[in-house]
C-alpha cells in the first residue's frame, strides 16, 4: 500500500504532487515558486536538527526545480576512528556510498526524511505555513505600498468605532474619523473610492491608512476621469479643499488648443459632476492658472468680478477691490471663498468693496481709472470694468485660513442665492 502511494506521488521521477501543490498556491497567494522552494528546504533542514540532533551547518537540501524532487544529506568526513558521528564518517561506511572515497575526503550522506518523528515533522510543516504567511504579507503590502498617493476603490465592510474598515479585496484599509468627510454617511456595502496616504508593514499584516478629505483625492479623479489631464496636456496646478463643501482648482493648458476649464468641466458638465457625484455632491470651482499673480488671483475669486488686484510678490499679499454688491459673493458664506482663494494662490487676500477703498488712506482714484480697453490703469495692475451699486463691509484672508476681521451681523443677509456647483470662469 504505502509502494503504491509513492507512484502515485511520483510519476516517471516527477512529483506531481508537490507539483500542483505549487502552483496553486502560487496563483492563489500571489507567492513565487522560488520562495516556496526555499521554504521547504528550511524546512527540511529544520525537521534534520530536530530528528537527529547534532550539527546543523552540514546539513544540506538540494530540491530540482523541475522534477520537485528532493535530497536531503549531511556532509561528513572520513575519518579511521568516528569521535562525532554528525561530522564524520569511517572509511568503510564511506566507501559503501562512493567506492572512490579515502581518508580526508568529504561524502554526502543522505537523511531518510520518513524517518522524522511525529514533532519533527509538525515542526517542518509550521516552518512551511509561517513562510507562507509572511510571503503572503509581503506580497500585500508590495502591491498596495506601490498604490501609496493614489486612489483605490474599496467596500465599506463595518464601523470600528467611529473609525471604518475598507475592504480592498486581499486587505483591509482604515479609515479614520479625521479623514472622513463631515456630514457623509456611509452605509455598509457601499462602494468608494479613497486615497491612499500610508501604508506600513506590520507583524499582523499590512496597514493601510486612507483618506476621503486629501486634496489628492480630488486630484486623482480628475486624472481617472478625464484623459486631458491624465496625458498632461491639462495641469492640475493647484488645489485647495474643503472636504464636503467646497473646492477650487486652478488648472492650466500646455496645448493652445486645447481650453483647459472646458476640458475638465465636459460636455454639458458630464466629466466634473462624474467627479461631483462620487464626492457626496461636493461643489468645484475650475479657474485657470495665470502666471500673473493679479490675474490668477481674480480668477481665484470667481464667481465674484473684481475690479482691482494690486499684489507685492515679496511679501506674498494681494489687494482687491470688489463692487460693492459683489462683495458677499467675493468673501463667501462664512469667508469659504476667500478662504479658498488664499489657500489656493498662497497670497494673503485684503478684500475691499469699492466704496471703502476710496474711504483708506491712500487710495487715489486714477489708479482705478481704467484704460481705453476697460483692463489695466495707468500703472499697469489688471482691473475689471463692471458698473457697482450698493456697500458692504471687508474682510481680510490669508493661506492660514485665518479671518483678521469680523463679518457684521448682517452679512447673511446680504448673501447671493446659492452658486452653482461648478465654476466655468
């Protein structure tokens, strides 16, 4: 019965058997063929030390990669008289094996591996399944430590807390209570995209940190959904973030061809409310990057107009001056817009209306005086050319998102209806 076994295992000097054993978990775990190998062979050597004690470095196993059979020998010397049996061999029991072997010379002694004991051999089979578990870690990580700064698209698997498990299919990922958007529920089962911020190597397995607030991940969908920005034709040059509420993007074109807002925005908005939608709704605003600070500043600002940007590029701060009924719409519902403008260009932003911009000490009037082509005044600042009514109070932003003034009580009031979502310039 057992002779009747062992052709079973293997045919025409190939174990078929380890053979297929192989190659499953090959394509299941995602582990070389080479890493299995040597997880066997430490195995083997593991079971030699605890079967039959003594001297492990001479102790060898060679398995052929092909046929999967094995050989499993000790390196002894011959010797006249054996004082250590696990290093030396006598002369007779040498030549027994090779007939050519002398005194001096080193011969290959083979190990009977059914011969290993019941402990000895449970012992070679937790090496194997420790190998296994550590290569299928790695081959975890591997793969998701080269997804770090991207985007994956995982399930909501349960809560942890106010924390959440994401599961990406061979792990899960955290998402913690920081890096969820406020005011967005997720229901189990739900299908999401996030980005990847980090991903460590730990002794329970890989540990994947995400994120559905990073600026990145706005980024990123742009690059997944819209094939101008991800040939490069299109840059993102900028973002600045409100997780849930709001974002403004300043893109700009390589290709003169080629409008840089429209390519993003899409055919009657298809390619930005894909972005919108899988956000939970979240409102963009696409401006276009301007290698002049002034002007990239009022685009900034949009949808507010502005009539005036005067900037000083060392001290990173910019002066605006707005219509007087456009101010509201320029500092945003609880200074969002502002907010967003200062983050996004880095400049700190004084926002005046028109009417108080005349009242600081100063302000000249021919400096807003605007020329024959309704752009620029005679000391060359970019300025708008609307008509204003109305006044309203300033307010002053910087990249810090700090708000240096208080916004009178009704200033609510005063607010325009709610913008659209997306901001075409």
């Amino acid at each position: 019965m057992k002779k009747k076994k062992e052709e079973v295992q293997e045919t025409n000097g190939v174990n078929t058997e380890l053979q297929q054993a192989l190659a499953l978990l090959e394509k299941e775990k995602g582990i070389s063929r080479e890493t299995l190998f040597e997880a066997i062979e430490n195995s083997l050597l593991t079971a030699c030390r605890n079967n039959f004690g003594g001297h492990s470095e001479n102790v060898h196993c060679e398995i052929d990669r092909e046929t999967c059979n094995y050989f499993l020998y000790a390196e002894k010397t011959v010797v006249k008289e054996v004082e250590d049996p696990a290093l030396e061999i006598s002369a007779d029991d040498a030549m027994a094996i090779d007939p050519e072997a002398s005194i001096g010379d080193t011969v290959k002694v083979e190990l009977k591996s059914r011969e290993f004991g019941r402990i000895a051999t449970q012992n070679a089979k937790n090496v194997i399944l420790q190998k296994i578990r550590e290569e299928e870690r790695n081959s975890v990580f591997y793969e998701f430590s080269n997804k770090e700064h991207d985007i994956v698209t995982g399930t909501v698997q349960r809560y942890i807390g106010r924390n959440i498990s994401i599961n990406l299919g061979k792990a899960d990922a955290f998402l913690s209570e920081g890096e969820q958007v406020r005011g967005e529920f997720l229901n189990i089962h739900d299908r999401i995209k996030v980005y990847v911020l980090e991903v460590k190597n730990t002794t329970k397995g890989p540990r994947i940190m995400v994120s559905r607030t990073h600026p990145e991940l706005v980024k990123k969908l742009f690059e997944k959904e819209i094939s101008e920005v991800a040939d490069g034709t299109v840059e993102i040059v900028g973002i600045s973030r409100e997780a849930g509420s709001r974002t403004k993007i300043a893109v700009y074109s390589h290709n003169p061809d080629v409008d840089a807002v429209g390519a993003c925005v899409g055919l009657n908005g298809t390619r930005v409310n894909a972005v919108v939608d899988e956000l939970g709704g979240e409102k963009i605003d696409i401006i276009n990057w301007d290698e002049n600070p002034a002007i990239f500043i009022e685009n900034a600002l949009s949808p507010a107009k502005v009539v005036s940007a005067i900037v000083d590029g060392d001290e990173k701060t910019a002066k605006v001056v707005v219509p007087d009924y456009q101010l509201s719409l320029a500092i945003g519902k609880e200074g969002q817009n502002a907010r967003l403008a200062a983050r996004l260009t880095g400049f700190k932003i004084d926002i005046k209306s028109e009417t108080q911009a005349k009242d600081a000490p100063g302000f000249r009037m021919e400096d807003y005086l605007l020329d024959e082509e309704g752009e620029y005044d005679e000391d060359g600042e970019y300025i708008g050319s609307d008509e204003y009514e109305e006044s309203a109070e300033s307010a002053e932003y910087d990249e810090a998102r700090e708000y240096s003034e208080e916004l009178p009580a009704d200033e609510e009031a005063g607010e325009p209806e709610e913008e659209t979502g997306v901001d075409e310039e």
